[in-house]
C-alpha cells in the first residue's frame, strides 16, 4: 500500500485469492487515497457475492485471471482511463444477476426512508463502516447501527452488501424513464 500511495500509478491490479475481507479492505484503502487509481481485480472465478462487494467497495473492474493476454492489456487501458471493465466470462453472470426483477413493493418501501436514513444509505453505498459514517454524519455509531436496521426493515434486506445492491439499482432505475414497479 506505501508503494501504491508513493508511486501514485493509474492503474493497481489485486490478485483475489479466496481472502475477500483482505481484498475489500485493500480497496477501502485504495479509495482512501488522494488520487484513486483504477482498481481491477483478478480472480478466479465470477463470484458474484464477491464481485458486487468488490465493486461496491471501489473496484472498477473484475477480471478472471486465465483471461487472454490482448483482454487484460486492454482492461488496463480501459481502467487508465477511468473506465468500468467486467471480464468476458465475469458479464454475462454479474448482468444476468442485475436483470433480475426488483421484489414488487421495493420502490414503495425505499420512499418510506427518512432524510436520515437515506442519507446513511448513501454512505453505505459509498462503503463506509458505521463509525464512517457517524463521524460524516456526527452521529453515534449506535445512532448509525439503529438507521440501518431501520433501513433492513424498511427495504427487506438482511446485511450490507444487499442493502448496498439493491439502493444501486434503485437509484439506477430512478434514472430511467419511468417503468411498472417490478421492472428492473
């Protein structure tokens, strides 16, 4: 991490290896830093539990490790320049998985939230810990852990990384045009 922080490069390929929290946590300190580089991560196989985790905790690309030489050259190209890159083999599996329709009921349930609890969401989103997140908002992290629950409640989620999913994908949605409720 030194290294990375001293030599600023545009671009840090991470060798996943079965160590998620280890992987995570080196992305956490990869967008602490004051220019953030692309950030791909090679694994071994699209995980996509891991894989929407990685993203959500700043990777902008995920890479099998036995992709084509031509095909990780151009990653690194593509993640120079501020692109978002998913593997040949990783998108199909991590596109299927976001077409998959929102539960009926979702958009309805998310405008329940309170100005506070969205605005805890949103630093969810972004990847902070819950002491992150109190000291952004100058709240408790009991205060921080009480939204959240709030938040599960509210929109059917059990932890974090679903949570963090499926606010994406509302506010993806809400970008669009508008849709029937379960649309994705």
């Amino acid at each position: 991490m030194e290294t990375t922080a001293l030599l600023n490069p545009q671009v840090v390929l991470l060798n996943h290896d079965g160590a998620p929290d280890e992987t995570l946590s080196l992305l956490s300190e990869l967008r602490a830093l004051p220019r953030t580089p692309g950030v791909g991560v090679l694994t071994g196989s699209p995980d996509l539990r891991f894989a929407t985790a990685a993203l959500l905790a700043g990777a902008t690309g995920i890479l099998l490790r036995d992709a084509a030489p031509a095909e990780l050259t151009n990653a690194v190209r593509l993640l120079a320049s501020g692109s978002w890159v998913l593997g040949e083999k990783a998108s199909p599996a991590l596109v299927d998985e976001l077409r998959v329709p929102l539960p009926e009921g979702t958009y309805t349930r998310a405008a329940t939230l309170s100005d506070r609890e969205r605005e805890v969401l949103s630093l969810l989103v972004e990847g902070l810990s819950n002491a992150e997140i109190g000291r952004r908002l100058l709240i408790s992290v009991s205060t921080v852990k009480d939204h959240i629950s709030a938040i599960y409640t509210k929109l059917g989620t059990t932890n974090r990384v679903r949570t963090a999913v499926l606010a994406d994908r509302i506010r993806r949605h809400s970008l669009r045009p508008a849709r029937a409720e379960g649309a994705a």
